[in-house]
C-alpha cells in the first residue's frame, strides 16, 4: 500500500520535491490549488499589442531608410530577438511555475486545461499569445465552472486567431452584402467544429453537421483585431435565429456576444459533456484505459455541481483509483523535466535565471527530443496521452541521454543518488532501482540510474 502523501505527489503533482514535503492529505492538496491562479509577470495581450506597434514602426522607419540604413536595419532585428527572448522566459516561466508548486495539482490541471483547449504556436507572436491566453483564459478557471472556462477559452484572441475566426463571415451579414467579393468573405466552422467535437461533447457524441454550421453561423462576430481590444463585431454576424442542437439563440438581427455564451452555457451543461471531460480526467490522471466507473462517478459529481470544477477536482483527489492504478502512466516530457528538476532541488529561481541558450540546450530542446516540442502540438486536439506515443525507443533514449547529462549542468553539486531515490520516489522505489543505485559506478551514473528508471518515468 503506498501512503497517501507520495502518492498524490507522484500521481497528482508533478512528483516529490527534496525541497517541499508532500501534501498531507486532500484538503492541502485542494487549497494549494489557488496557488496556480493568473501570474502578474506573465506577458499579457496588452503587452503584445505594444510589442507589435513597436515592430510595425521600426519595419516602417527600415521600409523609408532602405537597405542602406544599417541603424534602422538592425533595430528591427533587436527588436526581433527581444520578442525571441521573451517567448523562451514563458516557456520558463510555465516550467518553475510547476517546479515550485508545493504539491503540483494545480500546475498539472493548468497543464491539463492548456492542452484540452490546445492553441499552437509556431512563430514568436504565437508563442506569446499562447502564453498570455493560459494565463488569462485557462488560470483563472480552474477551479470554478467549466461554462465560464470554456466561455473564456472559446473567445479569447488566442482561440480565435489560432482557430482562423477572423476569416469567418456570416454569408447574410452586413459586411458580407457590403463585399462582394466571396474569395475573402465566408463562413469558417473550425472553432464551432472544436468548440462540440474537442470542448465540449466529445467526437461521437449526438450531433450533426448541420449543428456546427448553425454554431459557426452564431460564432460569426467574434474577431480579434490587433490593434483594439474588440473581439465581438456586429457587422460580420450572421442576422436571424440559428438553432444548435435543438435550441435557438439569437433572431432578433445580429447575433449577440450574449447569444454566443448562452450557447456555451448549454454546452458546458450537455450530458454528453460531462461525460467526455470526466473521460479525458480519468485518462490523463489516471489510466490510458480509464476505469468507467471511476469515469461514471466524475461525471455524476460534473453534472451534479453544474460543471464545477472545484468539486470534480475533490473527486479525484480522493479516488481509490490513484493507488489501484498506480503507475499506470508514462510522464510527458514536460511533466519528466519538471519532476526531475523537483527531485534534484532545483528551485524554480534557479530555472529562470538560466541564460538563453543553456535554457534551450538544457530544457526546451531536451523535451523536443522526446517527443514534446514546447507549445505545438500536431492538432488542435494537443497532445496523445497513450503511453506508446512516449515510451518510444527515440524518446526513452533521449531521456536516458537527459538524464546522464544535463542534471550536473544544472546542479554541480549533485546529491548522493541514494538521497535523490528517496527524494523522488520516497518508499515507492522498487527493490531492483534500491538495489542498483548503491551500486553505480558514479554519482554522475547513480542519479541517471534513477532518473532514467521504469520507476521515476511512470507515475
């Protein structure tokens, strides 16, 4: 029987910390999730717009100079490089955030949400989107209603520029009867395709195409326009009633940012929905072959609280789940660099006063290597949680390569590996890791031996 302290550590959190003791039960477990809440030092879409206007002006003075100006030339490549930089210090940030999370809940269901309502990014700009969308749209939510989660996911700038919502146009909007011209004007589905078959109800769930047509025609005023915080403009509605499974929203003109989160509202409350978020709960936290029990009982308490996620999260803190199931999933590559950094001591000041490049060699580009390119995912649906996707030759390989390397770049001064057994694994370790850890030919080996085990990689 594992005690409950090291297994809500291992299976909740982000694994044992040699600095922090484990969470002594379910309610600690619980509070500290406020912990996870917005952050005043991330980069917010105010910030971005201004780091946009200062590009824009310097690539205007660059245009007028011509390729003569050198001066004007090279300010829009620093200009450049601040953005490059500021993008990896969120990066960064996201890592020390969960590295000092005293138990790791509530940076692993930050983590969970990010990925469930995934935004990519495969350039600077989006990048920083991204960061700023998780703080403001996933962060606050965690523990409140999913319909004010979702609401603030499906609307934020990030969904909408990721999503390509501001190419949609109601066919019958104002804009539309202004502009003829159809190749640049149209209805575009992919956020109401999302927003039911990934957010919402789950792919299979009772609904038609004719549902996502009528959501991406009641979708159609939702824009971000960089320059002004507007992100609901009438004239690209779709005028008249659309009625989405079953239910109609809107008539009278336009429809409203009002008619959108009733929608959503509806949405959030679907059986169908309850029964998909308890589903990828129980899959992430607990099982690739989640337990439909355990499953069942989730979304009894989901629609029981009407979608509230404080009470979800006290569900599965004290599920029986967590210990029959015990190591019953592989760590992301993200999830393998931070419990490895909580079990070595390293404090989440010390992850961000790395400089750039050791920041990339030695954190970033690892997780690349593994199979997890920080922040872009193949699709919209984030990434796999099935053990096979991680636990691949190439991936195990450059977690054992991790492992041999970088801990004594980061901590010169490594720990006898018999202390960081105990410290990252406490009395979970197997008899085969105790016994060959004493046994490394050096302290450099011994803490790859327990990094690179089957023991410290499954949670």
């Amino acid at each position: 029987m594992v005690a409950y302290p090291e297994l809500a550590a291992i299976r909740l959190g982000h694994g044992l910390s040699s600095q922090m003791p484990p969470p002594s039960g379910p309610d600690e477990i619980l509070a500290s999730v406020q912990a996870a809440g917005p952050d005043g030092e991330t980069i917010s879409l105010n910030q971005i717009r201004k780091m946009r206007s200062r590009l824009a002006k310097l690539k205007r003075n660059q245009k007028k100079g011509g390729k003569d100006d050198k001066g004007a030339s090279e300010a829009v490549k620093k200009e450049r490089r601040r953005a490059n930089q500021r993008a990896q210090k969120e990066a960064l940030r996201r890592i020390a955030r969960a590295v000092d999370d005293p138990f790791g809940f509530g940076e692993r269901l930050v983590q969970f949400w990010a990925d469930h309502f995934t935004i990519a990014g495969n350039n600077t700009d989006r990048r920083l989107m991204a960061a700023a969308y998780v703080n403001e749209a996933i962060r606050p939510h965690i523990s409140g209603k999913f319909a004010d989660m979702l609401f603030a996911a499906e609307t934020h700038p990030g969904m909408l520029v990721y999503l390509n919502q501001d190419r949609s146009v109601g066919p019958n909007s104002r804009l539309a009867r202004r502009k003829k011209d159809e190749r640049t004007l149209g209805l575009n589905e992919n956020l109401a395709r999302e927003m039911i078959e990934l957010h919402s109800l789950g792919v299979g769930a009772d609904y038609t195409q004719e549902d996502v047509r009528q959501l991406a025609k009641l979708l159609t005023g939702l824009v971000y326009t960089p320059r002004r915080d507007k992100r609901f403009q009438p004239n690209r509605a779709e005028p008249g009633a659309e009625t989405v499974l079953g239910q109609s929203y809107g008539g009278d003109g336009p429809a409203k940012l009002r008619d959108i989160r009733a929608v959503i509202g509806d949405l959030a409350r679907h059986p169908a929905t309850a029964q998909h978020l308890a589903r990828k709960l129980v899959t992430h936290f607990i099982s690739d072959e989640p337990p439909q029990p355990m499953v069942d009982r989730l979304a009894a308490v989901y629609t029981d609280s009407d979608g509230d996620l404080s009470a979800v999260n006290a569900a599965l803190v004290e599920a029986p789940e967590l210990e029959t199931h015990f190591r019953s999933k592989v760590r992301q590559p993200f999830d393998f660099i931070v419990t490895s950094l909580r079990g070595l001591g390293i404090t989440g000041e010390q992850v961000m006063a790395l400089k750039p490049g050791q920041a990339y060699r030695w954190l970033i580009q690892p997780m690349t290597s593994m199979g997890q390119k920080w922040g872009q995912p193949d699709g919209p649906n984030g990434w796999p949680e099935a053990a096979e996707n991680w636990a691949t030759p190439q991936g195990l390989a450059a977690r054992i390569d991790w492992a041999m390397r970088i801990p004594p770049k980061l901590r010169p001064d490594l720990p006898d590996p018999r202390q960081l057994l105990q410290a990252a694994l406490g009395d979970t370790a197997s008899e085969a890791l105790q016994w060959a850890v004493p046994k490394a030919e050096s302290t450099q080996e011994g803490i790859a031996i327990v990094l690179a085990s089957a023991d410290f990689n499954r949670r």
